[in-house]
C-alpha cells in the first residue's frame, strides 16, 4: 500500500476589488447574469460569466423545474451556451457569483460536482486550461488556474 497525497492551490481575495479590472467586469457581468435566476424553489441564485478568446461573454443563471432534477446550474447553462454558440472559441476564464434570497450568503460558493465535471470537458477538448473566479454575493473571492484544481481523479474520455 502506498499513500498518495494530492494537494491542491488556489488564492483568495478579499474582496472584488482586490481583482483586476477585467475580472472585475466579469464578475460584474455575472452579478447581473444571477439576477435573472429562475430559483423560485431552492431562493438560492447562482450567475455564471464566461470570457472566450473571440472576446464575446456568455452567461448563465440557474434555471429550476417543479421536477426538480430537470433545472440547471448557472454553470451548465453558460458553459453549454458557450459550447452551442461559439463551438470552436477557447474558454478563458468564468465567474461565478451566488446569492441566497433567504440569508447573506458572504462565503464563496463552488461549483458542484456536476458542474465542475462539465467544464472539465471544456478544459480537456480545448486543451488549455480554464480560470475560475467564485464569491457569494460579496465578500472573499477564490480563484483557481484551472478546472482540475477543483477535481482530482477526474474521469476523462480518453479511457472510453
Ligand atoms: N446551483 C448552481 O447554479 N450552481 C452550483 O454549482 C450549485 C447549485 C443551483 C442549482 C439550484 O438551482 C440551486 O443552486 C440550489 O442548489
């Protein structure tokens, strides 16, 4: 037996405004992206912001159903949009902002598992890897320089 240690780095801000100007603006974009959640089960709105190398930035919000399996994380719903929309950008860099209608939410919330699988496709197709920034609805601000950070032992296509 042999035990393996895995480690993994990210920072933390204190705040948006410890952030450069252009992740301020993204994470500005996904502010406004949470906004249109539809979360009239969970009251807990997540926006997502996307930056691609063509410069365009696609957004999502959470999108939930009265059966509830069949919503949508904000994630999903922009990385897919970018995907559907821009099949052949490079995905740089993502925000994402969380708010719950029912408490101060002061804590950075990470992207589920899911969701977190879901862009690791992104990151393994285009081969470089994505940035991402996340915060609750003000407060600290975690970054990491890529997907895998988040996801250690990740299952990957080329197994299949
Ligand atoms: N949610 C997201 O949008 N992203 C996540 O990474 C975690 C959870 C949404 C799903 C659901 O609409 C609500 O937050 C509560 O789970």
């Amino acid at each position: 037996m042999k035990e393996v240690k895995i480690e993994t780095i990210l920072q933390v801000f204190t705040d948006v405004n410890e952030l450069s100007k252009d992740i301020q603006n993204l994470m500005a974009t996904a502010i406004e992206a949470r906004e249109n959640a539809y979360a009239p089960y969970s009251k807990f709105n997540v926006g997502a912001a996307i930056l691609l190398d063509n410069n365009e930035v696609v957004i999502g919000s959470n999108q939930e159903n009265a059966c509830y399996p069949s919503g949508l994380c904000a994630e999903r719903t922009a990385i897919y949009y970018a995907g559907a929309k821009y099949p052949k950008a490079k995905i740089l860099k993502m925000a994402i902002t969380a708010s719950s209608q029912n408490q101060l939410t002061d804590k950075p919330i990470p992207p589920c598992g899911a969701c977190r699988q879901s862009i690791a496709e992104y990151e393994i197709k285009q081969d470089q890897p994505i940035e991402l920034y996340f915060m609750g609805a003000e407060g600290k601000v975690i970054r990491s320089n890529s997907l895998a950070n988040l996801l250690p032992l990740l299952f990957e296509n080329s197994v299949l």
